[in-house]
C-alpha cells in the first residue's frame, strides 16, 4: 500500500487490526478509522487462498463489515502493483464519502 498511500498523499491506514467476526478474532489488512473513516482495505491472497473454509470466512468477514456499516476495499497483490493510481483513486472516493478531504496528489504516473 506504499505505492498507493504514500505516493498519492492519501494518510497511512493503520496495519493489521483486529476485528471479531462470529467470536473469533480476523485481521484485516488496512484500516482507516484513525482518520474518521470506517473504511476497511483487504488485501486479497486469493491464490493462498483457496480452501472453502477460507472463502467462507472471508464471505462472513464482509458481511460482518455490511452490518457494522463499514466500506471496505479488497484489493489482489496485481492491482495494488500495477495499478497503485486507480487504488488510490477508490480509496480517495471512500474517504472523501466519510468526510476526510486528504492532502492527496497525483504521482508521476498519474494520468
């Protein structure tokens, strides 16, 4: 997410936060609440992940998010590399729909 928060402007999400889903204990990969947006980026490792068990927690984890009213983003490793402008354009739209108006800039390879 280097690529993304810190090339564009937008804050840096705070990493690896717990959550309790169905009384177990997930973390979730990015979180933006520390800047008033409860906005939840997943980085998905669907090619690690690819037992049932597994998509059916991540199926309960977003819609654990739904009901507890939080955005959430979920993002493979490719999109995060190769298109770190268009992430951090969604990421920019979700926090500006929470009321957060970041700083941000466009990077050199923004169009």
């Amino acid at each position: 997410m280097l690529k993304v928060e810190q090339a564009h402007g937008l804050p840096a999400g705070t990493r690896q936060v717990p959550f309790a889903v169905d009384g177990v204990v997930l973390w979730e990969d990015v979180a933006y609440d520390d800047v008033g947006s409860r906005l939840t980026v997943r980085l998905d490792g669907r090619q690690f992940h690819t037992t049932s068990r597994i998509a059916f927690r991540d199926r309960r984890r977003d819609n654990a998010a739904e009901l507890a009213g939080r955005s959430r983003l979920v993002y493979g490793w490719n999109e995060v590399h190769t298109d770190a402008c268009g992430v951090a354009a969604e990421v920019l739209q979700v926090l500006r729909r929470s009321g957060f108006e970041p700083q941000s800039k466009p990077c050199r390879s923004c169009g």
